[in-house]
C-alpha cells in the first residue's frame, strides 16, 4: 500500500490553490461576459440533455422491465407516452 508523503501533499496544496483558480477566472472572465447568452443557452441545452437522457434511461427500463414481466397493463399505459415524442 502506498503512503503519500509530505512532498506529494505539499505539490498538492500547491496545485489547488485558489490563486491559481483567480488567475484562471481572470483571464476567461471577459470573454464569458461578453457572450454570456450563448453560454447560458449552452447550459441550458446541456440541462435539456441530461433531462432527455435521464427520461429515455427511465422510459426504456421500465418498458423492458414491463415487457419481460408480461405486464400489458403498463405497457399500455407506457406505450402512449413512448408515442406522444415520436408524434411531435
């Protein structure tokens, strides 16, 4: 088992330091504000994907669980939400 030693927690400290993140944010800080609307809408899509994939994830898994358990009764109820999307 390894031991990390003071050299290696130093050069740690050293790495995350919040000067370094200042200094960071200094020099990127100005290109963000003025184009804060494209970043915003980029956040907002990634929010938007991470919604869809966690709605397709949920969506698929209880539709095979259902299928392979023979429930028809909540295949009927899934299958109208699996449509509504591809209707749209």
């Amino acid at each position: 088992m390894a031991f990390i030693n003071e050299q290696q927690i130093s050069d740690l400290k050293q790495e995350l330091a919040m000067k370094n993140i200042k200094q960071t944010f200094a020099l990127i800080g100005p290109f963000l504000l003025k184009r804060w609307k494209a970043y915003l809408g980029l956040v907002v899509l990634m929010g938007v994907d991470l919604f869809l994939t966690l709605a397709f994830a949920w969506f698929f898994g209880h539709i095979t669980d259902a299928a392979v358990k023979s429930n028809f009764t909540l295949l009927k109820q899934l299958v109208p939400i699996g449509i509504c999307p591809a209707a749209a």
